[in-house]
C-alpha cells in the first residue's frame, strides 16, 4: 500500500483538475483529502484487535465500500455542487486503485482489494506494480514508516504526485476557460 503521500497528493491533484481555482485549499480539497485516506481507516482495528491485520484491505478497499466513504466524507464536509461531490467520492476510490497498483502479485490474497467486492471477496494486486509497498504489521507498523525503504517508497511516492498535478495542469491548459 502506499503511504497518505500518494493517496493525498492524487486526491488534491483530481480536486485541482476538476476545480483550478479552487486551489490550494479549501473545504472541497480538505474533503478529498480525507476521503482519500478514509479506506485506510480500518488500520485502527488493526492495531487494536488481535489478529486484525485480517479487516485491512477489506469492505472499505472495494470500489463500492471507498465510494460510500467518499460520500459520507462529502455530505460531513455539506459539499453541495456536484463537480466537488464527485472529486471526494473519486478520491476514496483513487485510494483502492493505487492499493491494488502496489505489492507483489504473489501475495495478492494476503494484501490485496477486494475491488468487486460484496459480489466477490477475490482480492486483486496488479501484475506490475507502481508503488514500494509498506511492510504491515500490528507491531511494526508505526516504524516500517521511517526505515530506508520508507524513504525510497517516499521519493517515488513524490514523484507520482508530482506527475499527478504535471498531467493536471497540462490537461487543464487544454480546456478553454469559460466565460463568468
């Protein structure tokens, strides 16, 4: 999985495509923000319960469980145009598909997403992956953070970001500007 870094910055990069004046912050981008992270909520029980690495990558790693997340996150935060309601509820969506974008294929029933899930509990890790993943453990979790692979998972986590917001302003660069 990677880490908020990639999550949040693909999140903030959708909200600056979809609404550029908007940026940098603002309630939509602060909503996105977090809806991109919310999947990741389960980690709270995985710290907490004995053996509950097994609720990670669960119902909240589908497409259906992080678009519910996002929606919950969009109505807490009274979004009301819909172009800011999409961007939150893609957000949490983004979340599942960069997580099946990272880790080895081999351990996909382990650490992979259930995308399809209630209709399937097949979990699914993409054959060629973009991300370093992040070893998890209830244990080692909080310091698998800060270890070397952490940081080089970082760099290429900034780097995606980066690109993210490049494809971003090119693609909003090609859209002429309406008239107010």
């Amino acid at each position: 999985m990677p880490s908020p870094l990639a999550h949040i910055g693909a999140a903030l990069a959708l909200r600056h495509l979809a609404r550029p004046r908007a940026w940098p912050i603002d309630r939509g981008g602060v909503a996105a923000a977090l809806s991109s992270i919310a999947p990741d909520f389960d980690m709270v029980l995985v710290l907490l319960l004995p053996g509950g690495l097994a609720w990670h990558h669960g119902p909240t790693h589908s497409l259906l469980g992080s678009g519910i997340l996002g929606l919950l996150v969009a109505l807490g935060f009274r979004l009301r145009k819909a172009s800011s309601v999409a961007v939150v509820v893609l957000s949490g969506m983004v979340h599942v598909v960069l997580d099946g974008l990272t880790g080895d294929p081999a351990r996909a029933a382990e650490f992979g997403v259930p995308w399809a899930w209630p209709l399937s509990d097949e979990r699914w890790i993409s054959a060629r992956t973009l991300f370093i993943p992040f070893e998890i453990d209830g244990e080692g979790f909080l310091w698998n953070m800060v270890t070397g692979i952490a940081w080089r998972a970082y760099g290429v986590e900034a780097a995606f970001v980066a690109a993210c917001f490049g494809i971003a302003m090119v693609a909003r660069s090609l859209v002429p500007e309406r008239e107010a």
